[in-house]
C-alpha cells in the first residue's frame, strides 16, 4: 500500500473514535511524509494542528496506525504545505499502473473535508442523504420548522444524542437548505473547539470586541458540540454575550452536544437556562431496520455492488452509531478495492474484528475511571478521597455501579480501588444507581454516552 492509502484507512479508523466535527477540525489536510523503518511522519496544515495531535490524539493515531499496517515504532508531526499539493506532484509521478489506488482514494476520500471556506458548511450533508426515522424524526421535524420560520421558532434549536447518531450531518443540512432557500442570509458552521480556538487566539491579539461583533453579524451560528464549552468559564462568557446579541435580534441560533444542557456538568446556569428555553431534540439510536436501510443508501453513494447478506451482517453485529456502520462498509470497500476480490463470511469476519469484538475484554477498572471523571469534568483522584460533595459523589458511585456491572468486580474489591471504602457502601452505591436508571432518562442517557466512550477510546 501507498502512504496516501495507509493514511486514509488510518482516518477512517480515528474517526470511529471521535466526534465528526473535533475528526474535521484536526484531522483536514493531514498526510504521511514519510515512513520508513516504523518511523512515520505526519505532515500538518498548522501550528495548531500540530499542538493538537501530538498532545491529545497522538495515541489514537498510534494505534489506528498499527491497526492498519502492524510494527509502528512512533509517530511525529511536521508542519508542511497542503496535501493537495502533494499528491499532484505525487500524481504526475506515478507510473499508469496505479491509477487503481488514485480511484481508490478518490473513493475512499473523507468527505468531510469538502467544505465551503466561507461557512465551513460540507455540501455532502443535505436533507436528500439523511435517512430518517423513529430514532431522530422529531429532531428532523424540528430542523424542517426552523428553515421555514428562521430565528422565531425553536431559537435555539438543541440537537443532543450520542457519539456518531448524526447530529453534525443534520445540523449542516439545515444551514447548506438556509443558504439554498434564502439568498441574503449569513451562515456559520463551527465546531466548538474551533471557536475555542478563535477565541484564544483573538485574546492574544488583543483583538475580543471584534471577535465579538464578527459573530454577531450571522444570520444562522451553528456550533457543534457545545459540551466543551463546560468547565471554560471566560469562553462561556463570551458565548453568552454572543448569544444573547444574535437572539435578541431573532438569529437562529443551532447547536449539537452529546447530552441534554441539564447533564453537562460545570455549564454555567445562564447558558443552560437559554439552551433549555428553545426546542430540545434528541436523537437515539437506530434500530436495525434502520441501520441496514442507511448501509445500502451508503452503498449506493459509493457505487459499491455488495450483497445483501454482507449489508445485513454489518447491521446485526455493528449497533451503536451510523459512524460506526459507515466505518464497517469503508472497511469492507478499502478491502474490495485492494484485492479485487468479494470478501467471504470468514474475511468479512476479519476485516472487522476489532469493531465486533467484546467490549468487556477491552476496559478495566483504571479506564472506567478515567472515562467517568472526564465526562462530568473531574479529577480521578476526587474519585478515591473522602469528599462529599454531590458533584463528586455521583461519578463515584456511577464508577462502583460500572465496575459491578461492566467488569463483574466484587463489592469488596470495588470499595477498596475507591479509597478503602465499606462494601455496603459499594451496594449501596450499585442499588441507588441501578433504581436511578428505572426512572431517570438523563442518566440512563448519561451512562450509555460513558459506555460508548468507554467502548471507543474516547476520553
């Protein structure tokens, strides 16, 4: 395999492992420079690019790695000119014979990147390529009103649900329909990140009121994944301004998270207040009907001629998001692609091994609670003292009922990992928890987004 092919099924691991928006900010023109003797070199767009990967992703990218090719001893990242550029030079480089692996690429493409420089908007995600059903027909009727009535129903529209449900196609959707049905209209997609990082780099230069006023002038701001914004007391302030500027003038205001404002920890009161006070969607997850009806859509767009009975087992055995589905079916196409030939039961089974396997094999007590004090914005080491505060009180006992439920733990060992604690006070913990989850659907959702970031090596 190329580079340029060993990168683009490296992608296309990573980004079953994070959310869309934080894979399009970080990962956008991104190549292998170099690889030689496990040594490989990442060619970045920025300075930004380069902070980020190494500091947050750099294991995530490590194991997509190896995962791809096998023996990787490192990885480093460069800052180098546009990929684009490359793989020209590359191209005109090349003999005929692989012309092969260029369609292939061109196929296999992460689409995401095809933005609009001026909105950020990706043309891909449209309301024609949005599969709808039970598990987010209210989410997309809510999208449909809002494009009728801008900024005077459902302001703010709060779309909310799990990693890889499809919150970042359906909010792009509704600003790439805005700009087809109105012509004068100023529209604005970000990640939440991505504003963080604008907002950082505008207080360096001195230069936050005109940070400010260029927000304020949108017609429709769309921010994706607005759950990190928690624990970020100045750039919340600052959201808040611009967000009370943009209602006051009846400006559509749309954001996505991965839970309800209500479960977010260290959100500031007046933000929750505002997010609660529009229209709140949810969007779950799809049954199989579903799942299998979006892998022949998906299919289709690819121009992939694959059986039924290969769609339908990637729907029976790949069941938390549509990222993963999408994921499963690019694994299978790379693998048509590349060897010519229709992967049988057993080699279907192999090329998606590591998306199927057991989840229980693959967490431990040290990662539950990692997971845990990372999704409501805590220290680990809150978990094992003696406080009682109930913002450390609930992740502590979430962390017993996990350790109960996912790894089978003994009350006794469970209250020892956490500070030497009773066991009753582990069964305790395990029973409030489990009567919880009877009645209380935030946390129900609460937990599955742990689990799914527990299961997917996000933290």
């Amino acid at each position: 395999m190329t580079n340029q092919e060993i990168w683009q099924i490296t992608l296309g691991e990573i980004e079953l492992s994070v959310s869309r928006a934080n894979f399009i900010t970080w990962f956008k023109n991104t190549n292998i420079i170099s690889n030689k003797d496990g040594k490989i070199i990442v060619g970045v767009p920025n300075g930004f690019a380069k902070e980020w990967l190494e500091n947050k992703y750099n294991k995530l990218v490590l194991k997509a790695l190896r995962n791809s090719i096998g023996y990787i001893k490192n990885v480093n990242y460069i800052i180098s000119s546009s990929p684009e550029h490359q793989v020209k030079t590359r191209q005109k480089a090349r003999p005929k014979k692989e012309k092969i692996n260029l369609d292939l690429k061109e196929q296999l493409d992460i689409r995401e990147f095809k933005k609009d420089e001026k909105t950020n908007l990706n043309s891909r995600y449209d309301f024609g390529s949005f599969v709808v059903a039970s598990f987010n027909e209210l989410a997309y009727a809510a999208s449909q009103s809002v494009i009728k009535d801008l900024g005077k129903i459902y302001n703010p529209l709060f779309i909310y649900g799990g990693v890889g449900v499809g919150k970042t196609h359906l909010i792009q959707a509704i600003g790439n329909e805005v700009i087809k049905t109105y012509n004068d209209k100023n529209v604005i997609y970000l990640p939440s990140e991505r504003f963080c990082a604008d907002l950082i780099s505008s207080i360096s230069n001195q230069t936050i009121e005109k940070f400010k006023d260029d927000y304020r002038k949108f017609d429709v701001l769309i921010i994706d994944d607005i759950q990190f914004l928690a624990g970020k007391e100045k750039t919340q302030e600052i959201f808040f301004h611009i967000f009370n500027g943009l209602y006051e003038k009846n400006k559509q205001i749309i954001l996505s998270s991965d839970r309800a404002p209500k479960a977010i920890p260290t959100l500031e009161e007046r933000l929750r207040s505002r997010f609660e006070g529009g229209m709140m969607a949810d969007i779950g997850r799809p049954d199989f009907e579903t799942r299998l009806v979006i892998l022949k859509k998906k299919a289709q767009d690819l121009n992939i001629n694959i059986s039924d009975e290969t769609l339908s087992y990637i729907a029976i055995n790949i069941q938390k998001n549509i990222r993963e589905l999408e994921g499963a079916l690019n694994r299978v196409f790379a693998f048509i692609k590349l060897n010519n030939i229709i992967p049988n039961q057993k080699q279907l089974t192999k090329i998606l091994k590591t998306l199927i396997s057991n989840p229980q094999k693959r967490t431990n007590y040290k990662k539950i609670a990692e997971v845990v004090a990372s999704f409501y914005d805590i220290n680990v080491s809150d978990l094992i003292n003696r406080s009682r505060k109930k913002e450390i009180v609930k992740p502590r006992q979430i962390v017993m009922y996990l350790m109960r439920e996912e790894l089978k733990n003994s009350y006794p060992s469970i209250g020892t990992r956490l500070g030497d604690r009773d066991h009753t006070t582990v069964i305790y913990a395990c029973e409030k928890i489990g009567k919880e989850l009877e009645n209380d659907e935030t946390l129900e959702q609460e937990l599955n987004l742990i689990k799914e970031r527990l299961y997917n090596n996000i933290v």
